[in-house]
C-alpha cells in the first residue's frame, strides 16, 4: 500500500473553538449587518476570512520572539532580518514596516503621481486603493483565461503582455511610474504566475525602461508552483527558485502576514539608492525608524526564521497541498470553484453557485453570509462589494467574476476541518435552488467599503 501523505509538523499548542446553532448565527449575522468583518470571532467555528496575519508560528520562530532585541536603532534583530531579506530576495536595500499597505504607502508616497498609469495583474485592494487614493489609474493587464473560473491553466497569474504593451503604448512612458506584478495574484484567485511569463514582463518593461515592482506577499506560494508545474523546475531548490523571481525586478512590498509566517509585519526590499533614500523619508513619518519601522524587535525576529522556513518545499507542500486537498473536495461534489486551485484558499463561483440571486443583490456577500449561517465557516466576498464603485461615476463595478473566498490559515486547521468546510458548501449546493434574494447596502465608506459596509436583507 502506498503511504499516504502527512504533515511535515506536530502540534504543541492548541487553541479551544467555539461551536453555536444555526439559530444563534442567524441572531449574530443580522447583528453584525450582515457584514462578516463586523463578526466577533468568538462567534465563528472555522475562520477562512483570511490567511494574513492567521497563521501558527513555529517553536523555532517563538524562541525567535525570545531573544529579539528591542533597541530602537541598529537593533541585531533588524540586522538579522535585513540579511535574511537580502539573502532570499537578492535586492540590496530594505525598510521594515508594519505591515503590506504600509510597504505600498510608503513606496507609493515616492513612486505614484496624480494621474500615473500603474499595470499590473488584478491589483490587490489595498494595492489599488494606494494608486487610485494619490488620483492614479490601476489597469488590469491579467491573461483573459483568469476569469473565466472553468478554464485549466497552470498559470492564471500571468500578465497578457500584448495588454500591457497597449498601456506603454497609450501613454506617455513618464506617466507610468512602475508596473505592479502581485505573485500569486490574490484577486485572480490566489493564482501564480510562471517564470517565463515573469521574465518576459521583465524584458518588456526594461524595452521601456518601467521599473517592475512585485506585490509579493505570497512569493514563496508562486515559486512552489514554478516547481511544480513549469518545466525545468522540477528539481531546484525554493529558495533558488525565488532569487530567480526577485531577479528579473526592480524591488518589492511584502506582507509578512502571508508569506513570512507572522501575525504582523512587512517590508519593501528595493536595488535602486535613490528611491529607497527618498522612502526612507516616508518610512520615519508614517512607520518608525528605518530599523524598526513599525516592528517589535522579536518580531523581526520571527520574521527571519518565517522568511526561512516558508522558502522550504516541505512546509510549502503542507500548506499548498492542505488547500487542493478541500478544493478536491468541492470539485467532487460539483461544487462551482476557482480552477485550478489557488495556493492560499479557494474561490467559490457565486455566479454559477447562485445565478437565482441578481448581481444587484450582491450575490457573492449572500452566498458568504449563507456560509456563516449554515456551518460558522466565515469566508469572504470578493466580487461586487469589494470592487467599489466607479470613482469618476460612484456606479457600482461589476467585475468579472463574483467570488466568495476561503482562505486557508498556515498551519492551523486539520483536514477534518476541510471535511467540515466541505460538507457545508455541499449541503448549501444542493439546496441552491432556494435561494432567490440578495441583499441591499444601506450604509458605506467612500473607498474600501467592504470593511465597514452595513446590508439589509431583501
Ligand atoms: C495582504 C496583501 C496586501 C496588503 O498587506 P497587509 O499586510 O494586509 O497590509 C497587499 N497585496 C497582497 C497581494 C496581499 O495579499
């Protein structure tokens, strides 16, 4: 008999959570208006609303924490980190901050002008709400086959580089400050973009000398899935793999929330002394000191050995493969999800899961609150809620697909919770066909509304 595949970890610590009725989750939803940000956690059982900042540190990365050194400046925790950076990513300078949209303020206080163009790949909200708040435009050059969720392509990730030729083409070369390559591209559905595709970006954008920046809070994810998938790969080690990515860019921000294995923290990682001399300056006001930049010294400590450990196949083949393990699931109950299986959670089609429910009527956030209310599985929508309204005309954007997402913490949920989760969305599957009305917003913020946004039942 084949052996079957274990988890690379045992667990030290355990962490007791709550269950609740069907009954008390319908009381609790309508409480929180019916956002499920506005949920206390208290009142979930499995929480998928997002793997930033969720996960479970490692003993070694704890004892990290131990011997971190809180001095304000140089401290050895900021000097460990700073090499660590510079050893898995290969780019030359490094500002800690506390967290990814900080790492984009910070860059794009430098970088983004009032009326700048920034392509990229399905920029990542908090990513485009920093362009579009400094009146810039993001545009969206992914690869067509990344919307459509039944389509089987390794890398739905990628760039379609005839679309970003167009955008260098459109515009004055000057109105485009850099371009913004996310890996894995979260919106997209936590898909990856291959090498090939990476260094052709690259070489495009050298043609037209735009800088490349990545978005790379799930880097070590994508470079899981080069090994994986792309040919010639197959045998080299992540972390050489990763400097390979890191190569063909001019600098990156980082989420440490994701990727680096920790409950807070990022960083940007840039080649070029000038525009790291003029963020440094954004860094003091807005972070901290250059050496801390918004961080504990133990949790630069943490950082160090998180950067270590997510860089290594064993562990990412745990998280990856805990990820299609549910997603398998889904597929053979028919369930309607995102294909292939992105690396960090998986993406429901709502348009196919509840076409009965008008786009009017925000049918990704009611399949997200069903989720809640049927199994305390708290996910997330990513559909017409989070895509905001027009800036210029305040209609809604209905964006191509309408998800819900689950995202999977690191190292935190067995797969009998995936069994759980599974036979949640297999109940709520089959019952579809009930389902005939949405929800209404009654209250919202002018940009990134989807944290604060109250609904209404129809
Ligand atoms: C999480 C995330 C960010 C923002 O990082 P925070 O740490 O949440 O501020 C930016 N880009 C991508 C792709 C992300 O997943």
């Amino acid at each position: 008999m084949e052996l079957p595949y274990a988890e690379p970890y045992k667990i030290k610590m355990v962490e007791s959570i709550k269950r609740s009725t069907q009954e008390q989750r319908e009381k609790w939803i309508k409480q929180a208006d019916y956002n499920l940000f506005n949920l206390d956690a208290e009142k979930v059982f499995i929480d998928c609303l997002t793997d930033s900042g969720t996960g479970a540190m490692s003993d070694k990365q704890w004892a990290a924490m131990m011997v971190g050194d809180e001095s304000y400046a140089g401290s050895r925790s900021f000097l460990e980190l700073r090499e660590t950076v510079n050893k898995i990513t290969g780019f030359d300078y490094f500002l800690p901050t506390h967290q990814g949209r900080a790492a984009e303020n910070v860059l794009f206080s430098v970088l983004v002008k009032e009326g700048d163009i920034v392509p990229g790949n399905s920029h990542f909200d908090t990513t485009k709400g920093h362009i579009e708040f400094r009146k810039a435009t993001a545009v969206d050059c992914t690869i067509d086959e990344a919307f459509d969720t039944s389509v089987q392509h390794p890398f739905k990730g990628n760039i379609d580089l005839k679309k970003l030729e167009n955008v260098f083409n459109a515009h004055p070369i000057a109105k485009i400050p850099f371009i913004i390559f996310t890996i894995t591209c979260n919106s997209a559905g936590g898909q990856p973009a291959s090498m090939k595709n990476i260094k052709e970006v690259s070489a495009l954008c050298k043609k037209y000398h735009i800088p490349l920046y990545f978005d790379a809070a799930r880097f070590a994810e994508n470079a899981y899935f080069i090994r994986k998938r792309e040919v010639g790969y197959e045998d080299m080690s992540i972390k050489k793999i990763v400097k390979e990515m890191f190569s063909y860019g001019d600098g990156m921000t980082m989420s440490a929330k994701k990727d680096g294995l920790v409950n807070m923290g990022g960083f940007i990682a840039l080649n070029d002394e000038s525009i790291f001399k003029q963020a440094t300056v954004f860094n003091i006001m807005f972070e901290g000191f250059i050496t801390y930049g918004g961080m504990n010294g133990r949790d630069m400590g943490a950082l160090s050995v998180g950067l270590d450990e997510s860089t290594e196949f064993n562990y990412l083949e745990s998280r990856v493969e805990q990820v299609a393990y549910l997603g398998n699931k889904l597929l053979e109950y028919g369930v309607p999800v995102q294909q292939p299986i992105g690396g960090h959670a998986i993406f429901l089609d709502a348009n196919k899961f509840v076409p009965n429910i008008s786009r009017e009527e925000y049918r990704a956030q009611a399949l997200a609150i069903e989720i809640y209310v049927v199994g305390g599985v708290r996910g997330v929508e990513i559909g017409t809620v989070l895509a905001d309204r027009d800036p210029v005309t305040r209609e809604n954007r209905y964006p191509a697909l309408e998800l819900v997402r689950l995202a999977i913490p690191r190292r935190t949920y067995t797969n009998n919770h995936m069994d759980f989760i599974a036979a949640t969305l297999k109940n709520i599957y089959d019952t579809r066909n009930q389902a005939k009305h949405g929800y209404t917003i009654v209250d919202e913020a002018a940009i990134m509304r989807h944290f604060t946004v109250k609904f209404e039942k129809i």
